[in-house]
C-alpha cells in the first residue's frame, strides 16, 4: 500500500500525524509527504523544516525494533527533479519520502498520487469555518472530489464510536474493504454497512445480496458489524446525521455507481462541513 499526505505547516496537518503512524503500522505502507509552497526557485526552510519534523514525529510512534523506515543518509540532499520539484527519499523494508511542489494544493495533490500510484491520500482541515486549509474553504473538497484514489479527510482526531460505510450496487475493491477494515481497527470502532437502494424491484435483491457477502468478509475478520439497507430518498439525510458523530465512508466508484450520482458537489462539502471527526471516500 501506499500513501500520499498532504501537509503544510498548520496546527490541524501535525494533528493527524498520529493516525498516519498508526494506519502505516497496521499496513506497512510506503509513505509520501508532499507540501506545496507558492513560486520559487528552492525549497522554502520552514517547510522543508516542517516536513522533516513531521518524518521524525511519525517515526517516534514506532518502537526502534519495528521501524519499517529508514533515516536519510548521512549528507542527503534535496534531488530537484523538474522545476518546481524536489524530493528526498530513505529506503529501509518500506520507502518514506518528502516531497515539495510549487504551485496549487489541489493540482498537486492529485497529479503525485496519480505519478506514484498512491491507494490513499490524507489530509487535515481546520474544523473552525467548515473545513479550511489554510484559509480555503475547498481544498479538500477539490482533492476528494479529483483524486484517482481513495481520500481520507480528518477535520478532528478523536476515536469514534462507529464507522458508517455507504455502499451501492457498485463492485466493491478489495483495496476498499481494506481501508474500512483499518479505520475500524484504528477506533476501535463498531462497524455499520448500510446499502442504498435504488427505487427499482429488480435491484432489491441485488443489494441485499452485496450486504450478506459484506457481512460475512467482516464476521470473518472478527469485526462487529451490522448492516442496513436504505432507500435512495433517504441516503442524504442518512448520511448528514450519521456524519455527526461517526466516520462515514461513501464508496464513490465508477460512473455507475449510484451514491457518486446522489451526492453532488455541494453534498459532499455539506459533508466535510459537519462532520466531527472525519470523511472516507472510497474508489
């Protein structure tokens, strides 16, 4: 596995690096730093400070003997690989590197986690006005919403009683049932499948079908879970409560899947906007 996190130097992006640690414990993941500054000709000190920081934070998590990364090498430099882009990389049983682009957050966020083949981006938001980064009410949004992969938005950190996953009649990835079961076991959580039913007599048993195979993949796995099916009219609420107090996790696959299609744009911001804790979109 391997992810992608978007930091700056901002109170909300070195709150999550506790649950970095802990998700890249839980799946030995590669890690990929990246922070993104306006137009210059280096890398700026204070983030290229900041990322270093935060590589040395996640690694405090770990215990020397179960350290899957690397430190830099003594004298390594920032590799420029094309104006306006610079990385440096360890490489121990897993790789860690930081990287540093200039230009827009949301353009580079999408555009390294399509280079690198990343399965999850993360990012933080500032719970104060909705969730901003770094003043900017729709960055995250954006990232979500243009990201070839899996995005997990954390506005607050803090254990969650209950991970509510909203699935269609959509083809689940396995990647995807991998990452609920992760933050399931990051909060110790409860976990609640609910489908969404389309209006349709002959999808009825097409979802009902989808929930008894998710419910047996998680039994399997020990994991408590429950399951619910809902019809399409009632998802948005649904999922506007549900966001208040647990993780919600939508599963917005390809064109045909049917929550992609019911929550618009503004939803899905409505959606960053309450939640306490945080947003999964799974693809």
């Amino acid at each position: 596995m391997k992810i992608l996190v978007a930091l700056d130097a901002k109170k909300y992006s070195r709150k999550i690096l506790k649950d970095v640690a802990r998700l890249a414990e839980n799946t030995l993941s590669d890690i990929v730093f990246l922070g993104v500054q306006d137009n210059a000709q280096e890398p700026a000190h204070s983030l290229v400070n900041a990322l270093l920081k935060y590589q040395n934070d996640v690694y405090s998590f770990f215990s020397p003997d179960e350290l899957p990364y690397a430190d830099f090498p003594p004298g390594s430099e920032w590799q420029e690989n094309a104006k306006g882009d610079w990385s440096i990389t360890s490489k121990g049983m897993k790789e860690f590197s930081l990287q540093i682009r200039t230009g827009s957050v949301t353009k580079q966020a999408v555009a390294v986690s399509a280079e690198i083949g990343a399965d999850l981006i993360i990012l933080g938001c500032s719970g104060e006005f909705g969730c901003e980064w770094d003043g900017e009410l729709n960055v995250p949004l954006r990232i979500a919403e243009d990201a070839p992969c899996s995005v997990l938005v954390i506005k607050q950190v803090r254990n969650a009683n209950q991970i509510v996953s909203i699935l269609d009649q959509s083809v689940v990835k396995q990647d995807s049932l991998e990452l609920v079961n992760q933050l399931v076991t990051l909060h110790d959580s409860g976990l609640k499948i609910v489908g969404v039913q389309e209006q349709k007599a002959d999808k009825e048993d097409e979802i009902e079908s989808r929930m008894i195979e998710l419910l047996r993949y998680y039994n399997d796995r020990e994991i408590n879970t429950w399951v619910k099916v809902i019809n399409s009219d009632d998802v948005k609420s649904y999922v506007t409560d549900a966001s208040r107090e647990a993780i919600v996790a939508l599963w917005m696959g390809g064109k045909q899947s049917l929550i992609k299609k019911l929550f618009s744009r503004s939803m899905v911001d409505k959606l960053l906007e309450t939640t306490k804790s945080s947003l999964l979109i799974l693809r």
